[in-house]
C-alpha cells in the first residue's frame, strides 16, 4: 500500500515539474506537499527518491530536494538514444520471443485498447510501460534490457505526458500492433524500424506538446 502511494505522488509531482507549475532549481517544500497531498513525509520522500532517479530531482543533504528541468536538447538526445536501444531490442525480440512472452505482450495490447475506450490515459501508459519492459526482456539480453529499462524510466514522466496529445494515444496503439506483428512473423529487421519509429515519433513532438502544456501551467497558476 505504501509504495502505491509513493507512486500516485510521484506521478502526481512528476505531472506538476513536466508541466512547468515549478522553476527550475525551485526547491520542493516536503511539509506543503505532504498536507496538499494528504499523506506523511514517508511516501513523499520515496516519491522524492524515483522522482530524482528519473533526473527531474536533485537531493542534497539537508537542504532537501530540488527541481531540475533537462534542457530541449538534452532531453532529445536521450529520445535518440531510447529509440535505438528500443530498435534493437525488437530486432533481438523478434529472432528471440518465445510463446508465453508473445502472449503476455498480446495481454498488454488488449489492455491498451480498453483504457482507450475508457480514455484512461494513466492506465494506457502503465499496460504501455509493460509492452516496452516485456519486448526488452524478450531481446535475451539482460545488459541491453536493463540498460532500456533505466533509460525508460528517466524519460518515463515525458512519454505519459506525450499521450495526451490529441490523437496521441490511438496511434500509439497501432504502432504497438505493428510491433507485435513484426515480432509475430519474426521479422527483426521490421520490429526495430516499427520500434524506433514508435519511439522517434514522440521525440520529435515533444516541443510542441512541452510548450502547449507549459502554457496550460501559466493559465492555471496566473
């Protein structure tokens, strides 16, 4: 129960920074956050400890925790990076996947689908997330899938941010749906490109979708 709390602050501060309701170097008050959230300084601080694993913290020592906004060209690069090692992932995946992890990946995808209908974009990224980590488990290379997995996860609060861009989140789906059918006909050449193109897409969209919500931010807080 605890580390389910730590996680819906998290994703509720994380919403918060991409959003740009705090400066960048603001420092986080825990006694604030803790009575707006309605929850002791436990699963505050643990949220604290993911948030700055995913790079948008800083901790120090007695002062606390700060804010710390990736500049547009940082956080490009690592989108390049992300859709590389996801392109090699599926092309590993697709000469690799066996039958049980093929029909884990299938469940995700029916997942996806129902929280799209049900326009749940929380739940869509969490079966999303699970698509992503069972695809670099199915590479067979545990170094290339734990590398993917960290990186996922710094980028993780900038992906769900992207799916509730217009459109964003069914053409996320068909993009999932290729995937497995290249993986499906054991096409590694078609589940990398599929991949990387899942990936590169949200890269390349990010300015605008940062800059739309960024300006949501000012008319909320002006």
């Amino acid at each position: 129960m605890g580390t389910r709390i730590a996680d819906s602050i998290r994703e509720r501060i994380e919403q918060m920074i991409v959003t740009g309701e705090f400066a960048d170097g603001e420092r986080l008050d825990e006694v604030k956050l803790a009575e707006q959230f309605g929850v002791s300084r436990t699963p505050l601080r643990e949220a604290f400890q993911s948030l700055a694993a995913s790079g948008l913290l800083t901790l120090e020592a007695r002062r606390g925790a700060f804010i710390r906004h990736p500049d547009f060209v940082e956080l490009v690069e690592m989108f390049e990076v992300m859709a590389e090692l996801e392109a090699m992932c599926g092309f590993r995946a697709a000469r690799h996947v066996t039958e049980s992890q093929m029909a884990a990946i299938a469940k995700t995808i029916e997942a996806c689908e129902i929280a799209i209908s049900a326009a749940d974009f929380d739940e869509y990224y969490r079966e999303n997330e699970k698509f992503h980590h069972l695809v670099y488990e199915a590479s067979g290379n545990r170094f290339l899938a734990r590398e993917a997995a960290r990186l996922h996860k710094r980028l993780q609060p900038y992906r769900r941010l992207q799916l509730r861009a217009t459109g964003r989140m069914p053409q996320s789906m068909r993009e999932h749906r290729d995937v497995f059918a290249a993986l499906e006909r054991n096409d590694p050449k078609a589940a990398a490109t599929a991949l990387r193109q899942h990936v590169a897409i949200q890269g390349e969209r990010f300015n605008d979708l940062m800059a739309s919500y960024r300006q949501m931010a000012a008319l909320k807080t002006g």
